[in-house]
C-alpha cells in the first residue's frame, strides 16, 4: 500500500498507521522514529467486542468501526525521548478520573490485564500509532510489512 500520495511538499500530513500485529514498546521502537511519532494505540478492545463485530461482519451486516471512544492510547513526545506505555497506565488508574471516565478507565485497565495481570508496561500490546511530517520525511514508512493500514488526517501548511 502507499502511504504518501498527493499532498505537496510544503505541507505537514498526519498518518495514522494500524500495524499487521500487536508490537511490544521495545519492537516499536525499532520499527519508528521517534521525533515523527506523535500518539501511540494500544490494544484494549474487549474480545467480546471484537467477536460481535467479526460476527457481524460474517453475517454480512454491517459492521461498526471502532470509534474514538473506545480506543486508547497516549501522547508520545517524540522530541526527547520515547514515551512508555507507563503513563497511560498511570493516567487510567489516576484517582483523579470520576464518574463515566473513571468506569471507563477501570474497564480498559480490566482489558489490559487480561493478558497482563500485572500490568508490566514492556507487555502492553501496542497497535497503532500516527506520525507527523512533511510527505518526504514520512516516506520511510511507505509499504513497510508491519503496516497494515494507514490513513491521512490533518494537512496543513508547513509555515
């Protein structure tokens, strides 16, 4: 797949990028550069979740796509140095969460530990991540196997 076509080299593009598989922080790190990976996603979709829209999509209904809500992740400032997945299991366990927030951290933390009891941040899934740049710096990541998919956001002017 091409992940560049299109925009001009004057402008500042935002991908977001869904890998073939689940990656661990320490894979990610290897597979992207730091200064143009700005959000990290990481797998916290419930298997019942997963298995009804799997289900659907087999029946020929219409799927839902997953939705803003219900998709995780966290700001990566990729300026300094790579952020681990800590801090978003910091923030979702963070006391200062009430209410629908709150009931929503508790279950993505639920989801989290399903497959890491202990919450270890090196054993969080990662799934996805968006990167920013110019089409030329952003090259790099053009039909690379661990991409699965790739979708442009936001273009801007670059000055």
């Amino acid at each position: 797949h091409k992940i560049i076509d299109g925009p001009e080299s004057d402008k500042y593009v935002e991908y977001a990028l869904s890998f073939d598989h689940a990656y661990s922080y320490k894979e990610i790190q290897k597979l992207l550069d730091k200064k143009d990976t700005k959000w990290i996603w990481v797998d916290a979709e419930s298997d019942e979740d997963i298995e009804s829209k799997n289900e659907r999509e087999a029946n020929g209904e219409p799927s839902e796509p997953f939705y803003r809500g219900n998709i995780f992740g966290y700001q990566n400032d990729g300026e300094s140095k790579w952020q681990s997945p800590q801090f978003l299991i910091n923030t979702l366990k963070s006391s200062e969460l009430y209410g629908h927030y709150k009931d929503t951290a508790n279950n993505t933390l639920k989801i989290l530990k399903k497959d890491n009891p202990k919450l270890r941040p090196e054993k969080v899934k990662i799934i996805g991540a968006v990167v920013t740049g110019t089409p030329s710096e952003l090259k790099k990541y053009q039909n690379k196997k661990f991409i699965r998919a790739s979708s442009l956001g936001a273009t801007i002017d670059q000055y």
